[in-house]
C-alpha cells in the first residue's frame, strides 16, 4: 500500500500538504496543488488511516460504547442476545448520526475508569455498572457520560436510559397469579440483588402482597453466573418441579431458555410441569419452544435515547442531567400454564 510520504515525494509536496488535503484543511494552499494531490490519491486509490483521521480530528466523530456485563460461563458477554441487541442497536444510531463506535468489553470497574481517563471521544455510553460504579466513574471524567440500566439513590442526578423493571416484575407476577399460580419461584444469579434485577423482584414481590401471597427468602433461587455450576443449580432445582414450586421466574431470557432446554432433556415439560417466564424478549424468547412468556423492552428505543442524550450534552453543553425511564409490556407466550392444568396431567400420568 503506498503511503502519504511517497505520494509526497511523487508531487514534489511535503507530507503535511497530502495530509491537509485528505483531512480536508484545504486553507492554506492553492486550489492546484490540492487539486492535484485529489488527482494523486484517486490514481493510488489512497484509503487513509481511520484511526489516524480520528485522532486528527480530536476524536470528534468517535462515540465510546463500553459493556460490563460479566461473560456466562464459556459465553462470552456479546454473544448473549440481550447484550449484542443493544450494541447493535447503539451501532445502527451513532452510524445514523454519522459518528464511529469504539466498542470496549470491559471485565471490572477499575477498567472502565482507565479507559473515561485516556479515550479521546465525543462521549461514552456504558452499559451494565452498578450505582455505586457509576458514582466512582462520574467523579473521575470531564467527558459526557449516559448510562444504560443504572440505578441511583432517589434525589441523585444523572444521566440514564433505563426500562420500568419494577412494572415488567409486577406485570408477569400478576399474570400467573391470575393464571391460579401461588407458589412461585424467583430465579436470579446475585447473592444479593442490584440494580435491574431488584427493581424486577420488587415488582414481583409488590403484585404477590396485592394478592395477599406471603414472601420469604426461600422464595428465591440462586443460581451461578459459570454455565457449569448454574448446571449442578438446575439439577438441584428439579426437586421443587410440582413439590414447591408451580412456576419459575427468571430475571432474563437466557436463563430461562437455558432452563426450558434443561428440563427437557430431564423428561420435563413446559408448562404441564411446571411455567416458566424471562424478561426482555429477545431472540431467544421466540426461538425457544414453547414460545417463552417474557416481557418485551424495545432496545432500539433504548439505543435512540442513548445516543441522543450523549450527543445533546455534547453540543448544548452541561445541563441538568436525565433520566428517562421506558415503559414495557407483557408478552404472553406458551410457558405459563394454570396449576390446575398441573394436577389434571398429574392424574392423568399415575
């Protein structure tokens, strides 16, 4: 590939003349000279260092997307559907917007720190912190900053796209309430819940006390975030299929896909055995069979006022930070059944 020197010296021009006229600073020579570097270029068919225009350029056509969301096991973070989704999405509208993404999978907080310290970008959109991240990361970048799902204390101001999770929660636990179910199980993978998860249990637990159903801690199911052990914790989990339990929440499609799969290969059925429902309606919510009950978020959406918020603050500079909070829907598929459809199979099978 020839390089910006040789056309340089192929013109008789210094190096910095090729380069002003690729970058576009054309004010400083005549329209001959630039003309014919143009001429030069297309005859090479020059294509010039991206990386190297950015950094021109201050890297101001350059968004940073950065993911924390923890790898499951041998799965790596962006091949979970709800994670590629949403990059892809933030993708499509930064290119819309005609910007590039910088795209980081970050592992901890302490990395994310280092890279708000030393990207030189429009902004950053990080997914996945928890509140307390958050916090650490506001204090230490100058830069713009949206966040995507994080949940700070009442009366904290910051920027955030998030989903109403506490009526999505309250939205599928009403809807097996009503479908007769009263022994219900909540499966999460946090010793103790954060950020979107709680805010699903508290809606779960806010439509059990409506209907007058008590809760206790065993209500809830660990399971490991290592595909591996979460095996070992559904096998464990099969003992509560009908005895326990009438139905499974999960806090997210994959776990729930992964669990109908599970219990099928163990001689179970969904829902004659027991229901299961996720959250987020992914691409695994309509792969699985049956059609996983789930609660749908438009990720696109998400995205769109991502970027919006990153890029007004950008150019209207500082203001009183946002918070928008979208709504979401209950999508009633195939995996919720009523207990007593349970007990007519259970006759039915002695």
């Amino acid at each position: 590939m020839i390089t910006i020197k040789e056309i340089a010296e192929d013109l008789n021009v210094s190096t910095a003349t090729v380069s002003n006229v690729i970058h576009g600073h054309l004010h400083k020579m005549s329209p001959a000279i630039a003309q014919r570097v143009r001429e030069k270029l297309d005859e090479y068919q020059y294509i010039p260092n991206m990386g190297a225009r950015m950094l021109a350029k201050g890297g101001s056509e350059i968004i940073g997307v950065i993911t924390n969301y923890p790898n499951r096991g041998e799965k790596l973070a962006l091949q979970d559907p709800f994670v590629s989704e949403l990059v892809g999405a933030l993708e499509n509208e930064i290119r819309t917007r005609h910007y590039f993404t910088i795209l980081y999978a970050a592992q901890n907080a302490q990395e994310i720190n280092h890279i708000a310290k030393t990207w030189n970008v429009v902004g950053l959109i990080i997914m996945g912190l928890q509140a307390n991240q958050c916090r650490e990361l506001m204090k230490i970048t100058q830069q713009p900053v949206v966040f995507i799902d994080c949940y700070f204390d009442e009366g904290e101001q910051y920027n955030n796209v998030g989903l109403d999770d506490t009526a999505g929660g309250f939205m599928v636990a009403e809807y097996l309430i009503r479908s007769g179910h009263r022994k219900i199980a909540y499966v999460g993978d946090q010793p103790v819940l954060e950020g979107v998860d709680a805010y699903r249990l508290m809606g779960h637990r806010q439509a059990l006390a409506r209907y007058g159903i008590p809760w206790n801690d065993s209500s809830y199911i660990l399971i490991s975030k290592d595909r591996k052990a979460r095996m070992n914790d559904l096998q464990n989990m099969l003992s509560r299929v009908r005895n326990v339990d009438t139905a499974w929440v999960f806090t997210s499609d994959y776990y729930a896909a992964e669990a109908i799969n599970f219990l099928h290969d163990h001689g179970f059925h969904v829902p004659e055995d027991i229901s299961v429902s996720g959250f987020d309606d992914n691409m695994l919510a309509s792969l699985v069979r049956p059609r996983l009950t789930t609660v749908h978020q438009n990720v696109a959406r998400k995205a769109e006022n991502a970027v919006k918020m990153l890029l007004d603050i950008q150019q209207n500079g500082s203001r009183t930070p946002l918070s928008v909070t979208l709504p979401v829907r209950l999508i009633k598929g195939e995996t919720v059944s009523s207990p007593a459809d349970l007990l007519v199979q259970s006759t039915q099978n002695s």
